[in-house]
C-alpha cells in the first residue's frame, strides 16, 4: 500500500534518464514547486504560467484539468474553480531537464485563463519602453 | 547621473499600476530573478523557460538579443555565446502581474534553444504515464 509519505513522482538518478528517459521525474524547486507554461491547444497563444506543486502535478495529470498550488494563498486549486475557466489538458511536455512543464490546454467557460478579464495573462507588449496592451 | 546602486527598473505603486499601467515595473523573486518564456516568433513554439535577473533583462531590451542569469553557474550569460544559438528578439511580453517575460524569438544558428541538440527543450511529451520524444 501506498504510505501518505510516499513520493508522488521519482527522482531520476542521473543526468541521462533526466533529459533521455521516458519517466516523469519533475524536478521540484526548494519550495517544492514547478513551473507550469499553459498554451493554447488550438491558437499556440501563451495563456499563463502558473506554479503547480507535487499534488497540482498529479491531479493534473489524473484528472485532465488543470492544478495549481497558489504561493499567496499558500493552497491548492483547480484553475476556473471559481471563474469557470477550468483548463482541460490536451498535451503535457516536459523540458530538457525536467523542471518546467508545458501544458496545451483548452479553456472552457469564456475561453480565456486571467483573472483581469483579458483572455491570455500577456496581454501588453513594449513598444519603445512602454507597455501597450494588445487586442 | 545614474548611481550604481540606483534599480535598472522602477517597482509599481499598486496593483492596479501593475495590471494596467504602461510602465514595465517587473517584479523579480527573492533571489532577484523573473522567469522568461522564449516562445519561436514564427511558429509560436514554445522554445524554452529561462531566468532573466534585472540586468539580463535590462541587456535583453537594450540589445535585442537575450541574456540569461545562470542560477548554477551565479553568472550573467548571452544565451548562444558558445552554442552559436543567439535568440533575437521580435518582441517582448508581460504578464498581467508582472512576474513572467514573454520573449518572442527569431533564433539564430542552427535555429535551436536546446544544449541537448533538440530544436527546443520541449522534445517529451507524456503518452500513458510515459515520455515519449516526438519529432
């Protein structure tokens, strides 16, 4: 049986399995946490990136929806939990040495992920030193 | 005259300075870094995530090429000094609070981000619990 104390994922055991193996060993900051980049499944837009901890991970990847762990609030939430822009995940890469996740998603509710109203949390860009919000 | 010590960015006032305003105030973490997405300008692939700290991003908008901070090296670094894979910068994003860099890169070289040889750090995808390298 599994212990409460189990790890959710291994560790990789070198520099090889890491960035050549086939196993989902995320590597977890001191906080505990890993970066999570959310694309548009269908448009490649840049929605967020969010932090997701070893339970946002898991969730995400058993439940098809997207979790993160709130540094502020210092708790776990599913995305669009209150704003009905829950994320369904379509596809999730991990980089080179595994300590950032990409995840193509497709929003539901109004379609878009910040909590501003704009539909992607990039929504201003520098143009000669200054920021311009973009449609 | 600038003094040495004086910040390379100005802090927002409020929350609503740095949702809405058009001044770029980035928010950098306790160890005075910002995480910096590279996604490819043409194909809108996502490339990469870096670590940007105020003067790597100060380089990145004053010479149009991006610089990194080197969390395991402590050191600033022009990201294909010795790859050859300079990023070009197209055009650069932010998050609605300020804490994530969106760069849209036109890269050089061999037109890869990756110190593996893959074209971006991105080259796993999970299929039924497992990696698997896709083209």
């Amino acid at each position: 049986m599994a212990s409460m104390d189990e790890p959710l994922f291994p560790t990789a055991p070198d520099a090889d399995a890491l960035e050549n193996g086939a196993v989902l060993a995320p590597r977890f900051d001191g906080a505990g946490l890993i970066a999570a980049v959310l694309q548009h499944a269908a448009t490649g837009e840049v929605m967020m990136l969010g932090w997701m901890n070893a339970e946002a991970l898991r969730r995400t990847l058993d439940e098809g929806e997207v979790w993160f762990f709130s540094r502020s609030r210092n708790a776990l939430w599913r995305k669009g939990d209150t704003s009905g822009q829950i994320q369904r995940v379509v596809e999730i890469l991990v980089d080179c040495d595994q300590d950032v996740v990409l995840v193509k998603v497709d929003p539901q509710g109004d379609g878009g992920v910040c909590h501003t109203g704009h539909r992607a949390c990039f929504y201003r860009v520098l143009k000669d030193g200054r920021l311009v919000e973009r449609p």
